[in-house]
C-alpha cells in the first residue's frame, strides 16, 4: 500500500507532466511548484491561520495596534534590498 507521501508524489508528478503536456513553457520550476501548493494546501493550513487570527485578535484586545502598512512596506523594501 503506498504511503500517502508517494501518493502526494505521483499525483504531483501527473501535474508536472499535465503541464509539460499543455506547453507550459514559460512556467518556470518554482512557479509550477507554486502553483501546486496553491491547489493542495496542507491539511494543517486552515489550523494554522485560524491559530494566527486569533493571535492577532488577541493582541489588538491588549492594546498592539501592529504597525501601519507604509511603515511595514518601507522596511519590507528596505530588507529585501539589503
């Protein structure tokens, strides 16, 4: 009986192959592997984000307001260039 990592493997393969089939030329590894991820979430990944819903909930209740986007923009820019 395969192992539901083999099952993950082979399907992922037939999605690899459906796409070289189609011509999918221009789409490079990552991008395949993207958009792979993005039709086969984990399991765990509604878990995960209800989890950090609710972290964030309860610091707004404690009073962090976070960091406004421009600011968080300016240093994301900033780090990415570095």
């Amino acid at each position: 009986m395969p192992t539901p990592l083999l099952e993950e493997l082979r399907a992922f393969h037939r999605f690899l192959s459906e796409k070289v089939r189609a011509s999918a030329a221009d789409l490079s590894p990552e991008e395949a592997l993207d958009e792979w991820r993005q039709q086969h979430p984990p399991a765990d990944a509604p878990d995960e984000d209800a989890a950090a819903v609710r972290e964030a909930l309860d610091d707004m209740a404690k009073g962090d307001r976070g960091m406004p986007f421009d600011q968080f923009d300016r240093e994301f820019l900033r780090a990415a260039s570095s």
